[in-house]
C-alpha cells in the first residue's frame, strides 16, 4: 500500500473516530442532564436512540470497548419503564455504563478535558445566605468533580429537593435563621435521610453539635474550613453507593447447600463463587479474591478444618475469615473446628437474617483491615510497596496479554518551603487534598499510591505514554486553581510529573526508574510540567 493511501485511511480513521467519540460525550453529558430533569418519556426516548446510534458507530467503525457498553446499556434501557426511574439498583448498572463510556473517552487521542467526562453524579446541595462562600465552596468542589448548586432561601431548597434528592446537602448554622432545626425538620419528612454537613462562622457549642446528630449531621466545620476533609466526606458519600459487593466463596460438595447459600447471599447483594470440590479451593482464591469463605464441616477428600490449615498455610490468605455452616451440633466440635483456622461457626438449618448479617459482618471487617494494612495512614492511598506490587501485576498482564501500561510519578513542587513556611499541617493538608483530587480523576482499574513523602504513583493499564502524558497535564493544570486553607490564609501549589510506558525488558524497577529520570527532567525545566520517558531519552 502506498504512504498516500495509508495517509488517507488514517484521516478517514481520525475521522470516524471524532464522530464515535462526539457520540459517546453526548451520551455522557446527556446522561449528566439527569441532575437537572426528572426521568421522562421524552428524555428516555432521545437517550435510546442516542446509545443505540453509538452502538451502531462503534460497531462499524471498530471501537470494541465503547461497542460493548453501549450495547449493554442499550439493553439495560430496553428492559426499563418509559415512564418510570428504574431501582437503585439498575440506576447504578445503567451509571457504572456511564462511567465505562466516559472512562474510554479520557483515554482517546481528542481534546476532551477531564472535567468534561461526568458520571452522572447527584449534586450537593449549598446551603448560604453568603454568596461568596457558597461560590467559593462550589468552585473548589468543581475542581474535585464534584457537582453543586446553591439555594439562597429555604423554599428554593425544598423545592429542589422535592424536584431531585441531593448527594448530600452543606448548610450553614445560621442559614434560614437556624439551618440546624430547618435541615432537622426536613429530614422528618423524608423517605430516606439527606447526609448532612454544617458549617459554622463560630466555634460551635456542644449543644449545637449534639443538634447536628439529631438532624442527621455527618460533620460539623468551623470557619477554619479544611476543603480537603469537606471533599473526603462528600467522596465518602459517593462511595459508599458505588463501593464493590462483598465477595463470599462458598466451599461444599453439595450442590443443593451450596445453590442454597449463593440464593440467600445474592439476594443480600453479595457476589459469590462456589467450589463443588474442595481440593481445588487455593486456584479460585486466587482468582476470585474473596473477602469470607462459607465452608462445610464435612466433605469428601478432606475435613473443613483441615481444608482452613491448608488455606492458612498460605500467609497471603491467612487473615480471610472462614465461616463453617454445617449441621454438626456439638459443641466441643465446633470449637474444635474454629480453633483450626476457622472464624465462626453456623449451625444448619440456620435463618437467612442470621446467615446474610454474620457474612457481612465478617467482610465488613475484613475488607477493612486490610484496606489499614496496605493503605497510607494520611492519604487512604495504597501505599509504596504495594504500588510497586500493582506495578509488577500490570506489567505481567501486558505482558501475558499484549496490553500497553504506563507509570506515572508526581511530586509536589518546593514541598519543603511550603512545610517550612506555613507549618507542617499546611503541608499534610496539601498531601490530603493531592491524594483525594488524583482518586476522582483516574479510573477505578488505575492504581494511585503515595510513593513517600510529597511523592505519588499511578500505575495506568491500557495507556499509552503520549496519552498518560496528556491526562497528567489536564490534572496539574486543575490541581493548580485549587485553593488550600487555614483560616483566612488561602495558598495554591503545584507538581511535577514523569511519565514512561512499559517496555518489552522492563521490570516494575526498570519502569519506575524511566519514570523518575522523567519527573527529573519536569524539575529541571522549572517545574509544574508532565515530561514523558522520551523527552528524558533525548534530552
């Protein structure tokens, strides 16, 4: 083939590809809209069509990725009422497509800017007399991707909230006269109650706070307000709607028992895998990750207990929680049995309530230990030995299966004379707020780690350099209107950046270390820059 004819199947690629992608934002932004509209035949019927001609589009022009989330939102539509919203439930299906589809978008080659690719998140509701703050308050949520909208007067507010139900609502103590007792009268009325969070001019009292919990007040912020910390219970809010289920492995070689504990717990919103043969159970640890394994005393090949000792022998599983269900009823044996790596024991037949609420209980727990374990204390980020460890899985898997991945290292510039300047807790502050604005820009497949220090790393599957490169900049450009307080002290910092795309001989080390001697070179050319690997090769 001839350069001239590659040249124009590449424009005609290019071309397609803008019309693909143009599809895929309107879908998007369209999907946004929802913050301002009820769901209506209308809407619904546009929006249809809209997933099905960016269906057809990604079909034809070959972009898997948007074809497939496409096609299952089209279906998720099909299956809905017209007329009527859909379940919690198929709402965060239908907004788990949303962010599929914006997520491929971010990481296309067009000019789309981050703050563009919406979710669909519900708004936050601001509640002030003072207009500057409230828009002083709205412009920096903005900056972590988090919607708002500001209501002057109590009837603006409770119209809108009889129009759509805010994410959370930000109140201050004096708005309406006394915001506490209007948000407290609110919530009485509601179905399901509003997070809340106030804010105080003054310190406030310990009646007043005692107020804000009867009304439902998740945090309570003085004029010394930490937007940071604002923004970590709004994130908060977010995520526990979006958090993953818990996952349960079901081990027993009954296929009635086991279909029976799988119905209980899927009906609770629980995932689960269940192991018919025992014997196989450490390959689908591995696989399936599970957070509590439901076991059966008894089974051919091995005992419960013995099969437990096995899984503990293994120091990467030693802490999951094993919960034996069996219809032994002594109790010596019991005991006996969760002395031998087990946690728990439940007598068959056992109530579904007791069932559904001990497992939770357990992966509750769990998870949460073992988020502390490999998570920094200030910033709720992995930390840097296990950011290396998500490095090691990402090159792996590229290299088992052909994928790009790329690694990014960031740090805050002239950190030590912000520290020496304003205090260290300014310093922490900044750290805070760095970690909670990388955590909304990136995928939940993109691993972001606090590398030491002032120092971070995002691990970045199925990305190029040049694009890593291009999304990095968007945030160190958003990250540098952000405003970090103390009182009436206001400052704004920035950072620098090293990026590097795996290649085929790199080690996690090897990576990491392409990607220092970039963020070097983002240094040397004066800071508050993104360089990539290749400027430090020819530099």
């Amino acid at each position: 083939m001839s350069e001239e004819k590659k040249l124009q199947l590449e424009k005609l690629k290019q071309h397609f590809g803008r019309r693909v992608h143009e599809q895929a934002r309107s879908i998007v932004n369209s999907w946004g809209a929802l913050q301002e509209v009820h769901w209506n035949e209308h809407w619904y019927q546009e929006f249809l069509q809209s997933a099905g001609k960016l269906n057809k589009l990604a079909s034809r022009y070959q972009f898997d990725q948007l074809a497939e989330s496409s096609e299952e939102l089209v279906t998720m539509l099909g299956e809905s009422d017209r007329n009527r919203a859909p379940t919690s439930a198929v709402l965060e299906r239908l907004n788990q497509c949303i962010s599929d589809i914006a997520d491929t978008c971010s990481r296309s080659n067009d000019d789309l800017p981050l703050q563009q690719i919406s979710s669909g998140r519900k708004p936050v509701y601001l509640c002030f007399k003072n207009t500057d703050m409230a828009d002083t308050i709205s412009e920096q949520l903005h900056h972590f991707g988090i919607p708002s909208s500001h209501y002057p007067t109590a009837d603006a507010l409770q119209q809108s909230i009889l129009y759509r139900l805010p994410a959370a609502i930000v109140v201050d103590t004096e708005f309406d006269g006394n915001g506490i007792d209007l948000i407290s009268r609110l919530q009485q009325n509601m179905r399901a109650t509003i997070p809340a969070i106030f804010y105080s001019e003054e310190t406030p009292t310990i009646e007043q706070r005692l107020s804000v919990v009867r009304a439902n007040g998740i945090a309570f912020f003085d004029h010394n307000l930490d937007f940071g910390r604002l923004v970590e219970h709004l994130m908060g809010i977010y995520a526990m709607r979006n958090e993953q289920p818990y996952r349960v492995l079901v081990v027993d070689d009954s296929k009635s028992q086991a279909f029976y504990a799988e119905k209980v717990l899927n009906h609770a919103g629980l995932f689960t895998r269940t192991v018919l043969e025992p014997l196989k159970v450490l390959e689908v640890i591995d696989s399936f990750q599970p957070d509590a394994i439901l076991m059966d005393m008894y089974m051919p090949g091995c005992t419960g207990p013995e099969l437990a000792r096995v899984i503990r022998q293994q120091p990467r599983y030693d802490a999951i929680p094993i919960l034996y269900l069996s219809a032994e009823s002594d109790v010596e044996k019991q005991l006996d049995a969760v002395s031998q790596g087990g946690d728990d024991f439940l007598t068959k037949p056992v109530p579904k309530e007791v069932l559904i609420s001990t497992v939770m209980n357990r992966c509750r727990r769990y998870r949460g230990l073992h988020e502390q374990v490999i998570r920094d204390g200030l910033t709720g980020l992995v930390d840097h030995n296990h950011s290396l460890e998500a490095l090691n899985r990402a090159i792996e898997s590229s290299e088992a299966e052909g994928r790009l991945v790329s690694f990014a290292m960031l740090d805050i510039d002239r950190f030590k004379s912000v520290n020496d300047t304003y205090g260290h807790g300014m310093g922490d502050r900044i750290i805070h707020a760095l970690a909670l604005f990388l955590s909304q820009r990136f995928r939940v497949t993109d691993t972001i780690g606090r590398y030491g220090g002032e120092e971070f790393a995002i691990v970045l599957p199925d990305t190029d350099e040049a694009t890593a490169c291009r999304l990095l900049d968007e945030v160190r450009e958003g990250f540098a209107q952000v405003e970090h307080r103390r009182g009436d002290l206001a400052i704004q910092v920035t950072f620098s950046c090293g990026v590097a795309q795996a290649k085929p001989d790199d080690d996690a080390s090897s990576l990491a270390q392409r990607a220092d001697e970039a963020l070097y070179l983002a240094k040397k050319q004066g800071r508050n820059a993104v360089c990539g690997s290749d400027q430090s090769d020819h530099s």
